[in-house]
C-alpha cells in the first residue's frame, strides 16, 4: 500500500525550495540504555516507496525491508550516534539535536532544503523547518525515521550478546518490566543511562 500524501507533501517543498530534500529523524528518544540515533535521508525526486510510512506504524520486518529499499535507491543517506555518556552530560534533548546536526553534516550531498521531526530545530543549517508528527507527513521524515529505528535496533541487538542478561534485543532499551527487573537483579550496564535511573540506582 503506498502512502500517497507523504510523497505529495515532499514534493509540494521541492517544487519550492529545491530538489534536494533532506529528512531528519531520530529514534532512541525513551530508552534507558543505549543511544540516541539520528539518520538524515535525501530520497530521489517523484520516488514513490511501496508501505513507507512512520516506523512507529510499521512491523518490524517491515522496516528492515524498506529500510534496504532506501539503501538501493536514496541519493544518500547517514546516522549518527551519540552515547549514553553524552546522553547524561548534555541531556536527551541536547543529545538529540546533537545527532541530527552530525547526521545532516555527515551527508555526501548537501540539501538544498532540510525538514526535521519535531517542534524544534538544530542549529545546522539556514535553510530548514520543523514539522510536529513529521514522519506521519512527509516521505522524507518517514524514510529518516526507518533509518534511524532499524540502525538502533541493530544495535541494540549486538549490545545483548554484550549482555545477556538484560533483554536488549527484545526491548531495545525501553522502560519495560523486564528490563527494570534485570536491572534490579543484575544492575547497570556501560551502555544504561545514569540520569534516566536515578532513584533506582
């Protein structure tokens, strides 16, 4: 099924500001351990991707399948990371901001115009805009915020041979019961972040 306003909704900017649209989203927002990721993508003018849609609405599976389509056909694409050490140092929303920026200077190309999820804006460029529930309009933002769920995921999934004992490949970090229940069994691990735990540790 394809999602027909998303890609309406970017090409009404390009027909504007610019054939190079540029898609900013991050996931690891919530979690308790790990990163936050952001991931900056640039898709081709008039493409249309089968099932693209925000990566919330999407199964897993799903993601991973789209998340090669974008691979195979953006005109580039990048992720940035930062760690739960920054995380605790800068807060979440500094971190945040923080990964879009390195995310956005880190593409090969640079866009001609840059829409970002959410109601703020990092300080990258001149030439952008915020838009609330942005991965639910635009082709771009929904594509940016696949990158950026799969690219944590992954992860995620390695940290749990790192820690077995904690579930990460079942919740990925987030505040759930079993991982509150590791944490109290086995308690905190490198990859966790002190000031979402405070109280508990």
């Amino acid at each position: 099924m394809i999602n027909s306003d998303l890609f309406l909704y970017d090409q009404s900017i390009r027909d504007l500001e610019g054939k190079l649209l540029c898609g900013v989203d991050e996931a690891g927002r919530g979690p308790l351990a790990g990163p936050v990721v952001a991931a900056a993508v640039i898709l081709p003018p008039y493409c249309v991707i089968e099932g693209l849609n925000d990566s919330k609405k999407l199964t897993e599976n799903s993601r991973i399948t789209i998340f090669e389509i974008i691979k195979k056909i953006s005109l580039c694409f990048s992720v940035a990371f930062v760690d739960n050490e920054k995380i605790d140092k800068m807060n979440i929303l500094n971190a945040t901001m923080l990964a879009m920026s390195q995310a956005v200077s880190s593409l090969d190309i640079s866009p001609d115009f840059t829409i970002v999820d959410g109601n703020k804006l990092p300080n990258f460029c001149k030439k952008a805009i915020a838009v609330i529930k942005g991965d639910a309009k635009s082709a771009s933002i929904a594509a940016a915020s696949v990158v950026a769920k799969v690219t944590r995921d992954n992860y995620m999934k390695a940290m749990d041979e790192v820690y077995p004992d904690f579930g990460f490949s079942k919740h990925k970090g987030y505040p759930t019961k079993l991982h509150y229940e590791a944490i109290e069994k086995f308690g905190i691990t490198s990859i966790h972040r002190k000031s979402f735990l405070k109280g508990r540790i």
